[in-house]
C-alpha cells in the first residue's frame, strides 16, 4: 500500500472510511465500553514495559514508498539500515525506493506490488524483523497488527491509529505477540525538544505545571491536490470535527511530562471553531463543476482541545490546517521555575533572566542530547524536517542493535492517537470532558523516565 498516491478515487475511500469509523461518538463510545474485555485480554500476556528490542542488527521492511516513505527510506540508509523488501500499490514507487537500495550498497530488496494487500505476503517472509510502515492513516492499525502476528516489531507513522478501537488493539496485539509497536514522532527528536527535555530532568524548570502543543500549518494547495496526501488525506474532514493530527504537538509535552511514566492522561475538553478555510479555497481555485465542490467538511478551522492529567498538569493542544498560518508547533513547556517557548526558541528562567526577557536557546546548548552532539552534523546534512527524521531511525536502530527497550512504546502510541477519537467525541457532546482510558492498566505508576531522555 503506498504512501501517499492510490488508484482509488476520492468516494470510494471516504466510503471505506466511513464504513470503518461509523458516527464519530458511536465509534467511540462503543469502543469506550468495549475496552474493558480488550484490557483483560491483553493483560493476560503481560505488558510491554520496558521490554527491549532482541539485540540484532534490523533487517527493515517498508510499507508505503511514496513521499514520506521514501524521506524514512534515505535517512534509514544514512544510518547503514539493511532493507530488505518493499511494499507499495503503485509499483513504479517501489522500484525506485529499491534504487534508492542499490545505491547504498545493499542488494536490490524484493519487492511486493500492484495489489493493496501485497503486504501480507511480504508479512510472511522470515527474513524481515522491523517493519515501518508509511500508508494513509486507516491502513495504520491493520498493517501493525499483521506485521506483529507475524513476529515482526513495527513502527508506524503519525497519526499513529484513528479509532479508540484500534488504540486497544494494538496494545493487545503487542502484549499478546511479544513485539513492539511503537509511533514514528519524528518531533520528539528535534534539537530542541531534546534539548529541553534534558533540562526538564536536570530540575531547570522546578515542577512542571502546563505545556501547549500543536500543529499549526496551512495544507490548503496539498489538500487540494491530485497527488501525495491530497489523495485521500482531505476525506478526514469530512467525517470527522476534532483535533485530526495531534502528535507532533503532542508528543514532545508529553515527554516532557513523563506521560505513562509517573503520570497520564486523565480527561479531554474539545471545541472547535467554524469550517470556513477548505470552503474559501475551492471557490477561489476550482472550477465549479469539479466534483470536490460537493463535498461537505465538518472539521473545525482550529481545534482546540485540553487535558488535564492524572497529577493536575494541563496540556493545550491545536489543530488548524486549513488557513493561513505560517508553521507552528507552538513547543511550550512552563514550570515553578521558569518557561520554554518554540517558534521562535526562547527561554526565561527565574534569576536567570533581566528586565523580564527571553534569553535565546543557544545559552544552554550544553545541554544538547548526545545524538545530536554526536550526529548532528550528518542530521543536518540529510534534512528530513532539520535533521529530526535522522536522529529517530538512528535511535531507533541503536535500541534495536543494542537491545534496548524503544524510547515511546506501544502504551505511547495507544495514549498520543487516542487524542484524535476522543476529541471528536467531547465535540460532538458540545465540548463535555471525556476519560483517557488506562492502556498501560494501572502501570504507569511505576515506571521510569523514557530512555531518550536519560541517555548520557
């Protein structure tokens, strides 16, 4: 399955989608009620906390060679990641992704295409053990849980799963196969998200209090267009009112505040504004008889949604794509002792600071994460979002090749992806405060810091 491009049109997605979502609130209640059978299941094969990779150097499958897919591929090869097959709809994708192979040195992976399935038999091959998968966001759950029934360890691209559902599920699969499922968030690997969680944990900032996150970034012209994620990535808006893409804001606040380690998610309060920005931009760029002006979009220009967490810290976390916005995660992180603010980078401890000023990030660059220090440079070089994308699949390799435990886990992805789902629902029941389910049932209490943050 690929990426970004598929040879179904526009409808017969939707209708898929749709099918598998039903009503926004009916999917998540439903799936609210369930969750308490999947829990037990799942525990019953233990949990996923703090288990390592098996100590090997990855032999890497991917699933989805278009855009995204193949920026994952090249920074993988930067790192000397050995790929062996390729998996995408579109064949021509697939082929280049195997010169792009070739070209590192390896031999010409196999490649499975021409069928939105072929990934279930490049799934049974037992010469794969790491499987990435870069597809549009409801084929997530379905390839990671195959991938893991099938022995191999997996790793999925943001948003991690759509549905509350799929959130259970994949913690059940992980603990019931022994493999890993862990959420590619390229932004927990930044520079500075990395820079500061070392403060954060050296005491620089005292007792956290708040964060604010979000993914502020005008998509309208990819929305709109006939390749990549305009495809398929714009039929999200019309089945769904909430915050669509959380985890790039998300995830790095949550790291911050040791979220499933210490500390979780307890309950969301969503709103959204009106719908206007998709509605404007068709007028002013399509012709009046083009199908897509029939289209009915429910998502809010700006999603707002809150959480307060199980130890009283609050999180904002935003959501807008369809207006004009420069690029912003926003990346705020305040404590008893001071603040961080992203875009631009700046900082203001107490007595630290005069005449009430930021004082720029490069003040405290000793505190740069040893990836960075150490990899920095090459990160740079191959760009993939400044560098991040890199240090990730370099990370992520060396927890595999050393046999550590990966730094966000499968009870990560459940908790980040769960914002989506829950988010509609408190929308649809006019902003009314929803539960975080437990995924890690009740074992974030006793769990530690995750490792990229205590790496030295």
């Amino acid at each position: 399955m690929n990426s970004d491009e598929q040879n179904t049109g526009l409808g017969s997605w939707s209708r898929r989608r749709f099918v598998q979502m039903g009503a926004a609130s009916a999917v998540v209640l439903g799936a609210m009620n369930s969750a308490h059978a999947n829990a037990d299941e799942a525990t019953t094969s233990g949990t996923m906390i703090d288990v390592p990779f098996d100590k090997r150097n990855p032999r890497v499958a991917f699933i989805g060679t278009g855009g995204r897919g193949t920026n994952l591929l090249e920074n993988l090869l930067a790192a000397d990641g050995q790929v062996v097959a390729l998996c995408d709809l579109v064949r021509d994708h697939a082929e280049h992704a195997a010169s792009l192979v070739v070209k590192a040195g390896q031999a010409k992976p196999q490649i499975f295409a021409d069928d939105p399935y072929a990934f279930e038999a490049m799934l049974a091959k037992d010469d794969i053990d790491l499987v990435l998968v870069a597809t549009p966001w409801s084929w997530h759950a379905e390839m990671a849980i195959a991938a893991m029934k099938h022995g191999k360890d997996v790793c999925i691209e943001v948003p991690g799963v759509v549905t509350l559902a799929e959130c259970w599920k994949i913690v059940e699969t992980s603990e019931q196969t022994r493999k890993h499922c862990t959420m590619l968030e390229n932004c927990c690997y930044g520079y500075n998200e990395t820079l500061i969680l070392r403060m954060i944990h050296d005491g620089k900032f005292g007792d956290l209090l708040y964060g604010e996150g979000a993914y502020l970034h005008d998509l309208r012209e990819e929305l709109f267009s006939d390749k990549g994620e305009g495809l398929w990535r714009r039929a999200e808006h019309t089945m769904r009112d909430g915050n669509l893409y959380p985890s790039h804001g998300l995830g790095p606040v949550a790291n911050y505040m040791n979220m499933q380690r210490g500390d979780r998610f307890g309950y969301i309060v969503s709103m959204s504004s009106p719908q206007r920005g998709l509605d404007q931009y068709r007028k002013e760029h399509l012709h009046p008889g083009d199908p897509r002006m029939e289209e009915r979009y429910v998502a809010g220009d700006m999603n707002t949604s809150l959480i307060k967490t199980a130890k009283g810290l609050t999180i904002t976390v935003k959501h807008a794509v369809a207006t004009p916005h420069p690029y912003d995660r926003i990346n705020l992180i305040a404590g008893s002792k001071g603040i961080f603010q992203d875009y631009p980078p700046r900082i203001y401890l107490d007595g630290q600071n005069k005449d009430e000023s930021y004082m720029p990030l490069e003040s405290w660059k000793q505190y740069a994460h040893p990836l960075w220090v150490k990899e920095g440079q090459l990160a740079a070089k191959l760009g993939g979002h400044g560098g991040m994308d890199f240090i990730m699949l370099y990370r992520l390799l060396q927890c595999a090749r050393e046999g550590l435990p990966p730094d966000m886990d499968v009870y990560d992805a459940a908790s980040w992806s769960a914002v989506g789902p829950l988010s509609v629902s408190s929308v649809s029941r006019g902003s009314a405060p929803v539960d975080f389910p437990d995924f890690t049932q009740g074992k974030w209490m006793q769990r530690n810091i995750s490792p990229i943050a205590s790496q030295a």
